[in-house]
C-alpha cells in the first residue's frame, strides 16, 4: 500500500504535458505546458497535506537527439494554516532517445528556486 502514491505520482508525471508541438528539423522551435500533483510519500514535511504545479517551456531542436530548453514551473504546497510556493526556472539541455511512439528523454541542466512562505489565504 505504500507504493501506491509512488504508482499515483508516476502516472501523473507521464500524462502531465497537457501540449507540446512535436519538433522536427523543418520546425525546430517546440513549446508546451505541464500540470502535476505531489502527494505525501516518505520524508514528507507532516504540515504539507498535497502540492500542485504548473510549467511552462519552451525549446530549440539542434538535430533529432538534443535540444536547448527554457522551463518555468510554479508549484505550491499547503497545510498547517502556511501555504509554501516554489518558483523554478530552468535553462536545461535535452537528449531524446531514437524511437517510435513513446520516447524516453534525460534533462539536465542548472536552475533557480525562489521559495515564500505565507499564511494560508494570503
């Protein structure tokens, strides 16, 4: 039974690009957006009952396999009467493995976070 947020977090990372305009050499530009819920697994902050984000990106393709990108995601986390948001921004370098259909991808690259903490509400 502890595995199922872990099964409920995977699944929702997989279907959290709500759009993103498939790359190809003619087009090389890309944009998309994201959603995604985190829910208490181990080591989780007990004040924190649920978070939720949203992202945004933007990439360039330089050939089939790597690409440039730009990321911004706004997640928030709330519980305890505080409310705990998270601003990321992102510049990362993406490889594609070659494929059909689905196809796998690492990401890295530097980024920022900016954290605030408020009372619930405000």
């Amino acid at each position: 039974m502890k595995q199922l947020p872990w099964i409920v977090v995977l699944i929702l990372s997989l279907g959290s690009v709500v759009y993103a305009q498939e790359a190809s050499l003619a087009h090389p530009l890309y944009l998309g957006l994201g959603a995604g819920l985190d829910l208490p697994g181990s080591n989780w902050d007990p004040n924190y009952l649920v978070g939720g984000g949203v992202e945004a990106f933007a990439g360039y393709s330089l050939d089939r396999n790597w690409a440039a990108q730009l990321g911004l995601e706004e997640w928030i986390f709330t519980g305890a009467g505080k409310s705990l948001f998270n601003f990321r921004l992102m510049a990362e370098a993406k490889y594609t493995f070659d494929g059909q259909g689905w196809q796998p991808y690492l990401l890295a690259g530097p980024g920022l976070v900016f954290q605030a903490l408020s009372p619930s509400g405000d």
